[in-house]
C-alpha cells in the first residue's frame, strides 16, 4: 500500500473523531489536499460537477436577521442587473457545460427585485437540466401575482422557504403552489435558536489554513458575484461589512475566482479546495448561541 492510500484511508478512521460542527466528508478532501501541498504534490479531484451555485438577485432584505452571514442588514439597497446576470450565466455555462447541482436565486430578499421572474428565464435558458432554486424568507410570496407563479411552473423553479420565526401567511402559499404545480420545501428549524455561524476577526490574525480546514461554509455555500466566484459568503460579501462598519478586512485576487479568465473548469475546483487568505479573519466551530431576531447593525453581532 502506497503513502497515499494509506493516508487516506487514516484519514477515514479518524473522521468519527472530527469536532462537531465540521463536515466529515470537508475534513477528508481538506486533509488531503494539505498533506499533497506538504508533499509537494498537485492536487487532483474527481469532482466533475459543481456541487451548487448561489446568486444575489438583492442584496438588501425585508426581514434583516441579527448576525446574518451575508451581511445583509448593513448592505446597500441593490438591484442585480439583468444584462451582467445574463453575461454571467452565458460565461459559467461555457465552463460547466450548463451542469451545476444547484443553481440558488436569493439574496438579501430576492422578491424585491421587481423583475424577478426575468432571472428564471435567463438561468433556465442557460441550465435547462439543472435544480433551480429561489430562497426567500416567505413575507412577500403569497402577494405575488399569478405571473410569478407561471413564471416558476413554466421554467420548473423551485421555491424555498427559510424557515425564520415569523408570520407568513402559509395557506394561501400552499394554495398558489398547487394551483401551479410548483414544488415548494422550507428550509430550516421554525424556531428562535440562532446563533453566529462564525466569529470575525477584525485584525486577521487566526492561521488560514487551520480556520479553513474547520470551516463547514467554505465550498458549500458557493457564491458567483460581478463574474467571480468565491467559496463562501462571508468573503463574497465582506465589503458591506467594511463599509458599514468602517472596517478593512482585506480580500485580494487569492480570495476569489474570475470566470472570464479562468480556462476550464477544473480550475475552478482547484481554488475551491485550498485555503484562503481570508480565512484568516474567521473563526469557525466557535459558534455563539442567540435568540433570533432583527438585526440592531452592532458590530458585536459579527464579532
């Protein structure tokens, strides 16, 4: 048995030992591609598809959760523009052969986009085999027209609900859903329990590679924003928090993957497998329990 076989399979022993909080099957691919750097091996992934895909249609919401890990509660209103979308979607289709496992419409609260149903259409158009997903928190969807529900039906959108603590008038969601045959799922615990999912740094001074070995966001929650993708939202969306907050925490070329000048795609699995110089600003399977509720914009909620 050569080094890496049995590396590997160590490595699948020890997983049962892995802290809660982090993904066994992250600690394995994370592990191993630290032990090929050391080694001074490239790192090779059978990954052939791109497990999923989010997008901010908004990136302002209605609702604003107190320690939101896409900032939303201290961003800017914004509209995603319709043209850079479509450029975008052209772009990463080229790269995955229109395959991603999940491709999520959100935000912010992507119902305030008043041209949302356009975004179905352009990402169906590009990804006509793919799961399509719009994530909203549910406030506004049972005041939608029959149009977003056709719109939904007609390009096989699925629609979720995160599953915060607060009224939605869910009879008449229900209603809509089976009156056009759209799939409907909730996402998440109804509950107050919430909690920070990560604890910045403002100063940087956490060991990337440790804190990104650990991280349960990085590479499950891909992000693609202004024709670059990043492997989590904190990095994706750090600049309202700097701008916010007044703060400087830094994201440089090392921190994010430009798709236009990218060749294939498995330079995109490439970057999502290893450490991130920002990682240094996070500190995951730290998480700090709180009850759920809206936002106060402290910098404390973050910190």
């Amino acid at each position: 048995m050569n080094v890496y076989a049995f590396t590997l399979r160590f490595f699948r022993f020890i997983r049962k030992f892995v802290p809660d909080g982090v993904r066994k099957s992250d600690f394995i691919q994370k592990s191993w591609y630290l032990l090929r750097q050391k080694l001074g091996r490239p790192n090779k992934h059978k990954q052939t598809v791109l497990g999923h895909i989010s997008v901010h249609i908004t990136d302002h919401c209605n609702l604003n959760c107190k320690a939101c890990n896409h900032f939303c509660p201290v961003a800017d209103e914004n509209f995603l523009d319709i043209e850079s979308f479509r450029r975008d979607c052209i772009r990463l289709a080229e790269l995955t052969n229109g395959n991603i496992g999940t491709f999520w419409l959100m935000g912010g609260e992507p119902l305030l986009h008043p041209q949302v149903t356009v975004f179905f259409d352009i990402a169906r158009t590009y990804f006509p085999n793919i799961k399509i997903v719009i994530l909203s928190n549910g406030i506004l969807l049972s005041k939608q027209p029959d149009t977003f529900w056709q719109s939904c039906q007609k390009n096989g959108i699925e629609v979720g609900i995160s599953n915060y603590p607060v009224k939605i008038d869910r009879e008449t969601i229900a209603q809509k859903v089976t009156t056009f045959g759209v799939v409907l799922t909730y996402w998440g615990d109804r509950n107050t329990e919430w909690g920070k999912i990560f604890v910045l740094d403002i100063h940087g001074q956490y060991n990337y590679k440790k804190k990104w070995n650990k991280c349960t966001l990085a590479n499950t929650c891909t992000c693609l924003r202004e024709g670059k993708i990043y492997a989590c939202p904190t990095v994706a969306y750090i600049s309202f928090f700097n701008k916010y907050f007044e703060q400087n925490l830094e994201t440089t070329e090392q921190d994010y993957i430009d798709i236009y000048k990218v060749k294939n795609q498995q330079e995109i699995f490439d970057f999502l497998y290893k450490p991130l110089p920002f990682c240094r600003y996070c500190n995951p399977g730290n998480q700090e329990s709180m009850e759920w509720g809206i936002s106060k914009k402290e910098i404390s909620e973050w910190t």
